[in-house]
C-alpha cells in the first residue's frame, strides 16, 4: 500500500469533478489527487452517442480557466443563428487538453485513470498497485451525481433472441431499416428522432415510444452574449409575470407556455416530466412530424414483431429496429450538504448547470468562512423529474443567487467567470450591480408567490 498526501481528494474526473479542480488550483494553492474509473477525463461522455452535443451553448461549459470552442454562432443546421453547441467528440478532446495542458502542467494534480475508488481514501489501480490518499483538507465526492447513458446498461426491458434493440452508439453500423422504434421520452431520444430525420428517414418510418410527455426549454432563452441579452433579460421578465399572474400550480405552467419560457412537442398532452431538455423552435417542429407516437406506459418486452407495453401491445415491422433510449441521465440523488467536515458533495447550486456549480463550490471553498456560511450561500438545487421541480428548483436557485448579491468577493468572480451566462451579458463591474439591484426584488418576490402557490397545493 503507497500512501499519497494532497490536500484535496477528487473522485471522478467527469464534467464536475474537472471543474471543480481546475477552479481550486486556479484559486488556491491546493494539491489534488484525482481518481477515476474511465482511461480519460470526461465522464459519461466518454460513453455518449456520436452524434450527441451540449444542450447548452459551448461558451458556458467545460472549465472555467479554458474555452471550449470558438464563441462562433452556427450558420446552419438544427441551431442555426444560435452559439455553437460542441460535439461529444469535441468535449472529450477538450477535457484530455485541460487534463494534459493545464491541470497536471500546474505541479500540483496527480491524476489516476484507470483506478477503482473503494472509499476511505484507498483506491486501486488497473496494475493492481493500491494506494491511500491522506487528504489534509477535504475529500470532494464528483460521483453523487453521476451520469447514467443508455449505452452504459442493457435496457431495462427484456429483448427476445432475434430482436435488435441497441443503444443509439449503434446507429452508424447499422443498414438500413424499414421502422425505427425509439423507445424513451427524454433529450437521448429526441436526439436521435431529430438525428434520423436528418439523415432523410421519413417521419412515417420513425414509431416514437414516449411514457411520458415534457416541458422543454427554448433555445433562444438561453444565448449568451450581448446579441442575446435582450432576449434573455424578456424570458426573465416574462417568468416573473408568469408567476405573479398564476393562481394554482397547474395554471403556472399554462402561464409560462402562454410567454414562451416552457414549450412541448404535442400541445394536446399534458406534461407529467421535466429534466431540463432545451430544444431550438426548429427541432421542435420537425419532432411535430412524427405522428407514430405511443403512450401506453413503459415497454415491459419486446418480442419479434410486437413490443409489449404496461398498457397494452402494437405490432412492428418485422424489419424493426430498435433503439433504446432510456437512461437516468444525471443522477437523481437526494440533496444533502455540499460541504461537511472533510468533505464537499458536489451538487448543482444552479438549475441545471453542474459544471457552472462545480466551479463555484470551488471558490466558494477557497474564501476564508466557515462551513455554515458556506452551504449557506450554496444549497443544493435538484435536479429536476416532474413538473412541480420547475418550482422547487427555481426557489433555491432564487436563494443563492440573492445570497451572492450580498458577498462582494464572490460577485466579484461570479462577474468575470466564463462558466456564468450571465458574464457574458456585462459590460462590467457597474453593469453587473445595476443588473443585480434590479432583480432582487423580483426573486425575491417570485420566491414569496412560490412559496405560496405550493403551500396552496
């Protein structure tokens, strides 16, 4: 056993956990360990299908110390005139570079792929080689939230011999099909209808399983850039009005489709989830193209010809593929203290921005407070599954954000760091102030109707 002392332990080298470190040795003059399962940086895009990109715009995601892309506006395609999303490809080149370039260049990194994390510092390589980490200052978990893709566990149905049914990884070595059932109702599968419409695989080939229906964000609400801004700043606006018009929870989400803030691929179903998905208007409406869309619950098995559902039966073709394209996608984990004696639970402190919330629990570790102070100006925001998160979550968010309204030193990062959207929206420190002093009030209105409209239900 080889005993290694750092100040920091870091388990896993994901999106998180890459963030967070490259924050902390940019901040501080820690030394950190990093231990991962995976040969290289990057998590679950390691994983992840090929023709997968970020849902949100490549100038706020990665590291904070380094770009990722070119802040280019795309010309054409389903994101047209809108900041460039990076591929999986170009994701994980991106984290090898920040690993190779930057994080192990500084001194102060040792990083162990390859390695299997059995708690309690000790962690074993694929050699066999075991090691123990004394970590003078914290142990940071960058796994609580791990991300589980469909090509990382077999369905969660069961598959007769003679069926193919196969992760969307799948797609590029497989001839052409007479019917693709996608089988999930999340961002996997929207991906991959919108990827076979592309390709020019008619709508009227394309049988949808969807268990269930979502809201889905709007692209255009979440630009960054000055060219942006006044588009952003008007669904801000138009999620205050929303929440001050609304008199039940059913009728807040009426009033945040009514302004734009919350869309859905089929207008006659009511939406029973929420996981943050953001689609531009125009994949929206080639997704309105298929119209072989089933809703008779979860697959339960597929058979040769037929899939059986909760609900009852179809046929398929007999030439049918199949595409599975369930998951959890980001870890559904009760929320707990982000920093604790030792220790830092990496969650996200805004909706739906881990690799932002990683960065920032790094500074917020590098100020000279205490742990109460600290989760105080960081409460964990869930991710979200059903409807009735959008609510919760954006009560938290509110909270923290009009926490850091009141420190100084961290508005003063937060102001400057590319991670935060709203950076790029500022001309600087007096833009920045003028722009928080007008949306206290409406947070912290927004919270108190929030509050309310749940109470009532």
């Amino acid at each position: 056993m080889q005993t290694i002392e750092a100040d920091y332990l870091v388990v896993g080298a994901g999106a998180m956990g890459m963030a967070f470190t490259d924050t902390l040795i940019t901040e501080t003059d820690a030394t950190v360990v990093i231990v991962d399962r995976n040969d290289a940086p990057g998590g679950h895009w390691l994983s992840a299908y090929p023709f997968v990109r970020l849902h949100q715009p490549s100038a706020y995601y990665g590291v904070n110390s380094r770009k990722l892309g070119n802040d280019s506006i795309d010309a054409s395609g389903p994101n047209e005139g809108f900041y460039e999303l990076a591929g999986g490809s170009e994701v994980v080149s991106y984290y090898d570079t920040v690993m190779r370039q930057h994080l192990l260049p500084s001194g102060r990194v040792r990083y162990f792929p390859m390695s299997e994390y059995s708690g309690d510092g000790r962690f074993r390589t694929l050699g066999g080689d075991d090691y123990s980490v004394v970590a003078r200052k914290r142990v940071v978990d960058a796994t609580y939230l791990s991300v589980v893709v469909a090509s990382m566990r077999p369905p969660p149905y069961q598959v007769a011999e003679g069926v193919t049914c196969i992760p969307p990884n799948g797609l590029f070595r497989q001839p052409v099909h007479e019917q693709y059932v996608i089988v999930g109702a999340g961002k996997t599968s929207m991906d991959t209808c919108s990827w076979l419409l592309r390709h020019g695989i008619a709508p009227g080939r394309i049988t949808w399983i969807k268990p269930r229906e979502s809201w889905i964000l709007d692209r255009a609400a979440v630009q960054p850039g000055m060219q942006f801004a006044r588009r952003v700043l008007a669904d801000f606006s138009a999620q205050s009005r929303a929440i001050k018009r609304a008199t039940s929870i059913d009728d807040l989400y009426l009033q945040l489709e009514a302004l734009g803030c919350l869309l859905r691929i089929d207008t006659t179903v009511e939406p029973t989830m929420y996981r943050c998905a953001i689609l531009s208007k125009g994949e929206l409406e080639n997704l309105r193209l298929i119209d072989d869309v089933i809703r008779m619950g979860h697959v339960t098995s597929i058979e040769p010809g037929r899939v059986v559902l909760d609900c009852g039966t179809i046929d398929t073709h007999p030439d049918a593929l199949y595409v599975d394209c369930t998951g959890d996608g980001i870890g559904l984990r009760p929320a707990t203290p982000v920093y604790s004696p030792g220790a830092i639970t990496l969650q996200s402190v805004r909706t739906c921005q881990p690799a932002f919330s990683a960065a920032v629990i790094a500074r917020v570790e590098a100020m000279d407070v205490d742990d109460d102070a600290r989760n105080g100006l960081l409460r964990p925001v869930p991710h979200p599954t059903v409807p009735i998160d959008w609510v919760t979550m954006t009560i938290e968010f509110n909270h923290n954000q009009l926490a850091w309204f009141d420190n100084p030193e961290l508005m003063g990062w937060l102001n400057r760091a590319r991670l935060n959207a709203v950076s790029h929206m500022q001309s600087g420190d007096e833009d920045a102030a003028s722009g928080a002093a007008a949306v206290t009030p409406r947070l912290r209105s927004a919270n108190e109707k929030l509050a309310k409209l749940l109470a009532d239900l």
